[in-house]
C-alpha cells in the first residue's frame, strides 16, 4: 500500500490532502506533570512550617513597635538564632553589628521552659556589645497563634 501526499483531484482521504508535516503540541502530558505537582504540593504543605517554634511567656501588659530590628531566639534546650540563623553566644554582638549596623537595641525571646541561664548570658553578651534589649512577651487574653 502506497500513500501520496500530492493532491489526487478530489480523490482520497481528507487527511491526506494536506502536503508537509503535521505539528501539534500534545499538551496532556504536560497538564499531568502539573496536576501530580500540584498533588504532591498539596499533600506536603501543612508539612511545611515556617520560622522557630518558641512558646513566649505571657504577660499582663505589652507595647507594640513599628521598629526593625534584629531578632534573637533561644530555644527550649539553650540554642540561640538570630533571625532564624544559628548563632553562637559569644560573636552574637559582633554578628548583629555587622549585619544591622545602624541598630543599637534588639529583640530578645526565649521559650518560657527555658532555663534562667542561656537568657542570662545572651543578654551579659548584648550588653557587652552595647545593645539594648527588648524582651518579647504574649499578652495574657490572646489565643497562641500557630505561627510565632
């Protein structure tokens, strides 16, 4: 059996008329390689969480600021972060002057089953560095948020 592409004067199949090759994107292999990641991304995002989980204590009375400044974490077992990094103690002041030269305090939150001593140092070691120290507490008639 023989095929001819040229025209036969009417004669022949419709889809053989046609003279050149035929280019069509197929787009159903990609619209699955989407929905099997779109799948996988919905299944693994409440996986995902963002940022240290610190339980901060509670207290009667909070102030709000509109201030940015550098954040340091101590965690329940006495790991310090600034801004979600892991720092060690004892370059803490330096690190936050070389990477946040023009601030002169910064916010210090620490778990609340935290012991006494990590907190103890990390604030000798912010005074040190000459840096001023505002603690981060919750308020007492706020539910915990998920995200902290």
């Amino acid at each position: 059996m023989a095929f001819t592409t040229g025209n036969l004067g009417g004669i022949g199949r419709s889809r053989f008329r046609r003279s050149g090759t035929l280019s069509e994107i197929n787009i159903v292999p990609l619209v699955d390689v989407v929905l099997v990641l779109l799948i996988i991304f919905m299944l693994t995002a409440h996986v995902m969480e963002f940022g240290l989980e610190v339980d901060v204590p509670k207290v009667k009375q909070t102030r709000d600021t509109i201030q940015e400044l550098p954040v340091v974490t101590i965690t329940r077992d006495g790991a310090s972060y600034l801004n979600d990094k892991a720092t060690n103690i004892n370059v803490l002041g330096s690190e936050i002057h070389k990477r946040f030269a023009k601030s002169k305090s910064v916010y210090l939150r620490a778990d609340k089953g935290t012991t006494w001593d990590p907190i103890a140092q990390v604030i000798s070691a912010l005074g040190e560095a000459k840096l001023a120290v505002n603690v981060v507490t919750q308020p007492q008639d706020s539910a915990p948020s998920r995200r902290r």
